[in-house]
C-alpha cells in the first residue's frame, strides 16, 4: 500500500468529486447509474427519485430518501448515519481507539479550547461510510447547533490498512466539528474527509465547503441554530467517516442503552426498535 503515500491525494479527490458530477448525454448517464447501483446493490426502493432521474452519478450519489424510508425511533439518541460501526466505547480520558493498537485524542480530533473538558470520560461512536451507503448525515439529538470548527488536513483513505498503519488519521485529515447544545450537554459530530470525498457539505451553512480554499476556522453562531433529533446536518459529496462525540452526563444517562450494531440506519438505535424511547416515558 506504498502508493498511498505517494498519491496526490487532495488533488485526486478534487477531481474525482468534480468528475463524479459531471453530466453525461442523458442514455448514458441512465447506464452509469443504473450500473453503479447494481453494483453496490442499493436499495432503489428507497430513493426520493428513480435513478434515471438524477442528472449526474454525483447527484445519484448524495440522493435523499423517501420520508417513509427511515422511521425515527422514539430513543433520545439515533444513529447518524446508514453506516457500520467501526470502533465505539468509553472515552478515556480524552482518548479514543481507531484501530487495534492506534488510538487518537478528543484534543487533535477537535482543537476547540475547551474540548477536555466537554467530552472527557464521555463516549464516542465511529461511523463508516460505504460508497452504497446513503450519505446525508443526520442529527443524533434535538438542540442547538452553537460552533462548528473546520480543520484543513490530508485526504488519507479511511480503509482498514490506513487505520492500522496512519497514526491518529482521524485527526490529521480534514474535518468538520459540528457542536450541538442539549439539555444535557454537547454533543458533537465530526465530519471526516477521505480520498476521494469531493467535499463535505453542511445543510445549516453553506458558505462551508471542504478541500477548496477555506482555512482552518472557528465559527460560533451568535444565534445558535435549532435542530431536531434526524433532522439533516449535512453530507460527504463520496463517502467517508463519522465521529460521535457525547459528553459524561449523557453517557452517565444514557449507558444501559447503547446496545449498538454493527450495521446501523439513521435514526434508529437499538435492535428492539423504540421500545428504550416508550420505557423513557413511561418512566
């Protein structure tokens, strides 16, 4: 996997994410995505249009779904993302697994001041993308989006021997922290780039737009943004990864619940559906 490091990464990327939208003569364009949805055995019952409606494999790529395709369960957490899970569990301290003999911190993944103390002894979540997955990211709770922190970086793949061999890789690529304010403290989803993202894109802010010529920034909404519990925060225009940040009271909170699969949809959470969200209210 020598040529990895070799790789033009950034530069690559960009030019996948613009041919990835380009628009072929229409009977061709039908092909492509006919072909990659075959290919990656995508569900096309779910797609807000047909696949010969979308212009560009782009297009196809970041479609939404029909409203009826991913029920919200009635948990106080859902999951961000249709996505496996590649590492979940405590934070210690402030530090998280990657891999089997890598581990990256909450400091270096988020470089806000105040990032120990947020989400230190809380509990993280690490979402993989597949290219069949559907790519619209989703908010895990209801609240208030405060700050969103975007941090210039490589483009390293995020595949298995990457994980193993690029030491807190989640930290060196780009990235984008959004922070949600709840009652129970924040919560914060991080965006993470790959080869091959064209860009990340967020729903509530479009002046932010990845491997292009932002530098790394704070940004702090003086009016900060509301947003429901599986509402849309954004999206990888191609796929990537998704980092969970949650803080020590919701852990503390919460614990009994995160009975997490490996394979998992936006929206949901455990495997017996929304019978945690009724013993809530009930109590």
């Amino acid at each position: 996997m020598w040529i990895l490091k070799v790789l033009p990464r950034k530069r690559l990327s960009k030019f996948v994410g613009r041919w990835a939208f380009r628009k072929f003569p229409k009977p061709l364009q039908v092909q492509i995505n006919y072909a990659y949805a075959r290919f990656f055995n995508i569900n096309l019952h779910e797609t807000e249009f047909p696949y010969y409606d979308y212009n560009s494999l782009g297009e196809f790529f970041i479609r939404r779904l029909k409203p009826s395709a991913r029920p919200l369960s009635a948990a106080p957490l859902v999951h961000p993302s249709d996505s496996v899970i590649a590492q979940h569990g405590p934070i210690d301290g402030t530090v998280m697994i990657q891999a089997k003999g890598k581990d990256f911190t909450v400091e270096k993944l988020i470089k806000i001041p105040d990032a120990k103390e947020k989400y230190s002894d809380g509990y993280f979540l690490t979402y993989y993308l597949s290219p069949k997955d559907y790519h619209r990211v989703h908010s895990p709770v209801t609240g208030f989006i405060t700050q969103i922190q975007y941090c210039t970086g490589d483009l390293w793949p995020v595949n298995q021997w990457a994980l193993e061999n690029i030491p807190e890789l989640y930290a060196e690529n780009e990235r984008i922290y959004v922070e949600i304010a709840t009652e129970n403290g924040p919560v914060g989803v991080v965006f993470v780039g790959a080869t091959n993202v064209g860009s990340i894109v967020l729903s509530f802010d479009r002046k932010i737009f990845t491997n292009w010529k932002l530098k790394t920034m704070n940004k702090v909404y003086e009016q900060p943004i509301p947003i429901e519990k599986g509402a849309e925060l954004g999206m990888f225009r191609m796929g990537s990864t998704i980092v969970a940040l949650y803080n020590k009271e919701i852990m503390g909170l919460y614990k009994d619940s995160l009975d997490i699969k490996k394979v998992v949809k936006v929206g949901q959470w455990r495997r017996d559906g929304d019978s945690y969200g009724q013993r809530l209210r009930d109590g």
